[in-house]
C-alpha cells in the first residue's frame, strides 16, 4: 500500500493488523509511506498527489522524508493520466485545508497546472491586496463551499491577473481584463485535465462574471437571474462572498 494509515486490514474475527505502524500514524495524525518513499512514487506517481489530497481532507501533516519525496519525484505527475490527475485533484481542492496546502505545495500543483506558478509571489501592488495572487486565492478557496465547481472557480478566478498586470503612475497596480483571461486559463486546463462538460462550463462561468455586481435589490437580482439562472447565481453568490472574506488591508477585494 501507498500510506501506513492506508494499509491497515482486518480479520475475521474485526482484529486490526497493522503491520506498518498505521495505527500510531493514525493517532498521531500523520502522512507516511509504507516503506521508502521515493519507491513508492516511483511504483505509482500518483500517490504525490493523494498524498496531498488526504492533507487537505484531514489535516495531517505529511512526515518529514515523505514530504522530500513529493518535492524531490514531482515531475513524475507529468506521466500520470490526465483522468486520474482529475479524480485526485477533485478531491484535493474540497478539502477543508486544501487553502493551506494550495500554499505550501505549489510547485507540486505547478506540474499539473503549471499556470498556477505566476501567481506565487506575484505583488499586487494595490491597497485593497495586501497578499501576493496565489496566497489570496488560497483564501477564497478556503472560504468558498466545498463544492467542486466552486472550488476551482476560486481557484482559478484570479489566475490569469500576472498575464494582465499594469502599474500607474502613481505606483498602483491594475489588472483590467483579468476576468476573460482567467476564463480562458480555466478552459485549457480544464479541457486538458479532461474534466466533465457541466464543471468546466460551469467553473469558466463563474470565473468569468466573479466581480459582476450584485446589488441586495430586487431589480438587480431579478435582472441578474434571467442570464443566470438560479442555480448558478447561487454559486456565483457564494463565490462572492469568499472573495472579500480573503483578509486584505481593508477587508475589500
């Protein structure tokens, strides 16, 4: 098995067999692989990114030389079908500390969607930003519900603002347009992670109209409905609402 607190079993008498120290992992809260870690990336690299998928689902910090491993085998993900890339990430980005490990394992993610990586320390330079690109969206996605759809619109709504970023001359940066483009971003890696139709049309929709206005009248939501549809204007809604939950200066983004 990849993980000692994956490779426990039971016999017929409800016995727990641990051979690994699964069991203490478990209770201990931690990620280890069952033996060498670089072995077991090697028998199937998709385990990098379980590995990270079972952190941001429970929490557990991954054990010191299996973290290497991820870091030191990451470019082994580049050979994992794109289906099986999807099912993991799915999983991964609704998960309850899928923010946080957006963060610390970015280069990881970066061989899956390597457009995520301008976003790593890219500044903003604009009062209503006090984060860099990627550690804002790692907050909308920690605010946003878990729902798949959701999820990858937060991560993805911002993504294409270092493809659009222009300064004034007063020091103050501007990302005019930065809606479409991280629309289209959001496409080609959809399409090629060979996600379902629904998501990614829904996901490129929400990237699309995330910073439409949306005023609490009746008028402007009866207005915002018929493009929309209730459903969607739902999750447009919640998108909303994690974008300026994302802690900035002054609370506004």
């Amino acid at each position: 098995r990849d993980f000692t607190i994956n490779a426990l079993a039971m016999d017929s008498e409800g016995n727990v067999i641990d051979h690994v120290g699964g069991i203490e992992d478990l209770e201990n809260k931690i990620i280890r692989c069952v033996g060498e870690p670089g072995l077991r990336m090697q028998e199937d690299a998709l385990r990098i990114l379980r590995a990270l998928r079972f952190s941001a689902v429970l929490g557990f910090p991954i054990e010191k030389e299996t973290r290497r491993s991820l870091f030191r085998h990451k470019n082994l993900l580049s050979k994992v079908s794109a289906e099986r890339i999807w099912s993991e990430l799915t999983g991964l980005i609704c998960g309850e500390y899928s923010g946080q490990v957006l963060l610390y394992y970015a280069s990881i993610l970066g061989v899956v969607i390597p457009e995520i990586l301008p976003m790593r320390g890219f500044d903003q330079h604009n009062p209503h930003h006090c984060y860099d690109v990627l550690e804002h969206t790692a907050h909308v996605v920690k605010n946003t519900p878990p729902d798949k759809s959701l999820r990858l619109a937060a991560l993805f709504h911002d993504i294409g603002k270092p493809n659009v970023f222009v300064m004034d001359s007063d020091g103050v940066g501007h990302f005019y347009g930065h809606q479409k483009v991280s629309r289209d971003i959001a496409h080609d890696v959809l399409m090629r992670l060979k996600a379902d139709n629904r998501t990614r049309e829904r996901v490129e929709t929400l990237v699309l109209w995330h910073d439409v206005e949306i005023e609490p009248s009746e008028k402007i939501i009866r207005r915002r409905l018929g493009p929309f549809g209730e459903s969607l204007l739902r999750d447009l809604l919640a998108l909303k609402r994690a974008d300026p939950l994302a802690p900035s200066d002054n609370r506004r983004h």
